[in-house]
C-alpha cells in the first residue's frame, strides 16, 4: 500500500488525496517538535520555563498555593502551578517587536479540574516604554482537558508600538491549572479563512466525487529571510479530521505524538507556489493541498488543516504553525456547500449543473448530471 494511500486511510476513511503539485508522508515516529520564538524577539526566555521573567500576582487575600511543579510539563523542564486561587501573570521584562507587523502569541495550559478562565492579552508600548494599548483578550473557559491546550492572540502592531508585555489572567480556579510555554513569533504564515470545494461538472471531475481544497498564504520576504539564517526550511499543510483534534487537543506534531495518534495525522509538502509568477508583484507565497473521493457519509466529515513551516536549529527539527481555529480553519464539503447555496446572488450566478452539484452535496448523494 502507498504512503499516501495509507496516510489517507487511517485519517480520513477512504478519502484519497489530490495532489496539486504536492507530495504526501506520514510523519515519521521519531519526528521532533516545539513551538519557537524567531530571533527578531528578544528575551527569548520563553523557551524556557516559567517563572523567569514574570511577576505572579495572587488577585484575592488567599493563600499563594503557585510555584514550579517539575512532575507536570510541556516542554521536558518544568510548568507553573496555580492552584485554588486568582492570578495575574505578567511579563517584567519588555519584549522588542517590529512595528507594523502582525504577531501571534500563545501559552500552553492543561487544566486539572472545571470551571476555570483563562484570559490572555498583550500590552503594547512606545521606544521609551510609554503604554500605548492592550490588545483584545482572548478568553477561554477551560475545562478539565487531560492534554495541552494553546490559547493564541494575534496581535498587530502600530507605527509607535515597538515593544511588548504579556498579560495572562487566571481566574476562579476551583483545583490547579498549569502554564508553561509562552511563546511568540511574527505571523507571516497563515491559512486563508474555510475551504473551496469543485464544481467542475465534466466526466473526469465527478469521477473525482467530492474535492475539497485549503490554502496557505506565506510572507515572501519574511520566508525568503528565515531561509538566509536557516537553510534547508520547508513549508507544508497538516489535515486530520477534526474530531481528532477535539480529542487530543493541540494540533501540531508534537500533540498528536504524546498523545499517540500521530499516525491519523495527513502531511503534505509543498514543492510549488500557486502564484509562482506573480509572487514577486503580490509579496507572498500562495500554496494550497486539496482531498477528493469524498462521498455519502464523509460529505459531512469537517477536516482541519494547519500550515507549517520547518527549519532547522543547530540539527534539532522544530515547526512553526499558521494560526489555527475551527471556526475558520475547519471545513466539510457540506458546510461548504450549505454556505454557497445560502448565498442566493451568486448561487444563481451557477450553471444549473454546478447547482445540482451543490445541492447533491448537501443532500448525500451523487449529482445528476449527464455527459
């Protein structure tokens, strides 16, 4: 059995993978990964553990029940345990950004018990270190999670913003919540919002049933630079269908491995941009990976997709991952097509036999359409 009929098998049935000048793998056992913080950031103590760096503030008058826990961890050192209590935790050291940029930041949290908030959100500064604003918090009511969990903001830069803080609020924590891993990086690879699917109507494209695509959008420069200082980076999509990834919980690599599942994951490597010829007039990379053979039941299957990009550091593999959301980043060829029928305007602007093929989409079966 292929490679790439084996990684589709065990991740989405018997969906089977078209390859828009693109090749597929399944992730090695032995492969490494960890989330990174590019060298334009400094105080890159973030690739260590907690507490270096960061003033913990109880937020009520009980006892200080935080500390390092070294039996608990992300990252192979050691997490910060919070427990039956309130926190503020802020970064004391200013964290240099460019201006004008777009970030992502994140922390890692796993939760032993319910009911329990966490609020993330970065302060910006001017060069003198003057309060400039605070972006919108990302809050997630967190339950007991088992696994790893990422809370992400992405954060845009201004013309005067050239320095940063991180601010991360615990709140009503009914037992302990462990942090670790905050980290950071400019955004420059991403996923363009939902998924396309095919309504080509001739004889080999419905012979290709249900085809779904995703696409990647790469900064040229910032990619181009990452190359000069890391030679031998690559850039490719991760699938898996969603309700693995609502199981295990962090959508990278290293998720899936220590949670063992690492097996479900779909990788594919791009080898060519999709606007090859005009990238130097639009300033990024586009490349997209697509699945078809989807039928019946697996119409309504949401598959999640990730971007990354890898590199190399002193030999050691590491990732770095577009942003990733469900509400954005995963998609069915039936939401899809419930989407653009919902679209009265321009469903009309379809050909009656691309209609069919929304419609037969959205209703399980195959088209009627002769050739």
């Amino acid at each position: 059995m292929s490679v790439i009929k084996k990684a589709l098998l065990l991740s989405i049935s018997t969906v089977i993978l078209l390859v828009f000048c693109m090749g597929a793998f399944l992730m090695p056992k032995n492969a490494k990964a960890t989330e990174i913080i590019l060298p334009d950031i400094e105080n890159a103590s973030f690739e260590q553990s907690e507490p270096f760096g960061w003033a913990i503030t109880p937020q009520d008058e009980l006892v200080q029940n935080h500390g390092q826990t070294t039996e608990n961890f992300y990252d192979g050192l050691n997490a910060y345990q919070l427990s039956q209590n309130q926190y503020l935790v802020e970064s004391c050291a200013y964290i240099s950004i460019d201006t004008d940029s777009e970030y992502v930041f994140g922390v890692k949290y796993y939760s032993l018990e319910t009911d329990n908030a966490l609020e993330f959100a970065i302060q910006a500064f001017d060069q003198n270190g003057e309060f400039l604003y605070e972006s919108e918090s990302q809050v997630n009511q967190v339950e007991k999670t088992n696994t790893w969990q990422d809370i992400t903001v992405i954060f845009q830069s201004t013309e005067n913003a050239c320095k940063i803080k991180i601010k991360i609020a615990v709140n009503s924590i009914a037992g302990t919540m462990l942090i670790d891993n905050v980290y950071g990086h400019k955004n420059f690879i991403k996923m363009l919002d939902g998924a396309s699917i095919n309504l080509e109507t001739t004889a080999s494209a419905l012979a290709e049933k249900g085809q779904i695509r995703y696409t990647g959008k790469l900064d040229k420069a910032e990619y181009e630079n990452l190359l000069n200082t890391r030679p031998g980076a690559s850039v490719g999509f991760i699938l898996v269908p969603t309700v693995y990834v609502d199981s295990v919980g962090e959508f990278t690599f290293k998720g899936f491995a220590d949670a063992g599942r690492e097996e479900v994951l779909l990788v594919i490597e791009v080898e060519k941009w999709s606007n090859l010829y005009t990238a130097d007039e639009d300033g990024f990379y586009n490349f997209d990976c697509a699945v078809n053979k989807i039928d019946g039941a697996r119409l309504k299957v949401d598959i999640s997709v990730r971007s990354f990009i890898r590199y190399y550091d002193n030999g050691q593999e590491k990732y770095l991952y577009s942003p990733y959301s469900a509400d954005l980043n995963s998609r069915s060829i039936y939401t899809v097509a419930l989407r653009a029928k919902a679209d009265a305007e321009t469903f009309k602007t379809y050909t009656k036999d691309q209609q069919e093929k929304i419609n037969a989409y959205i209703e399980g079966r195959e088209p009627n359409i002769a050739n």
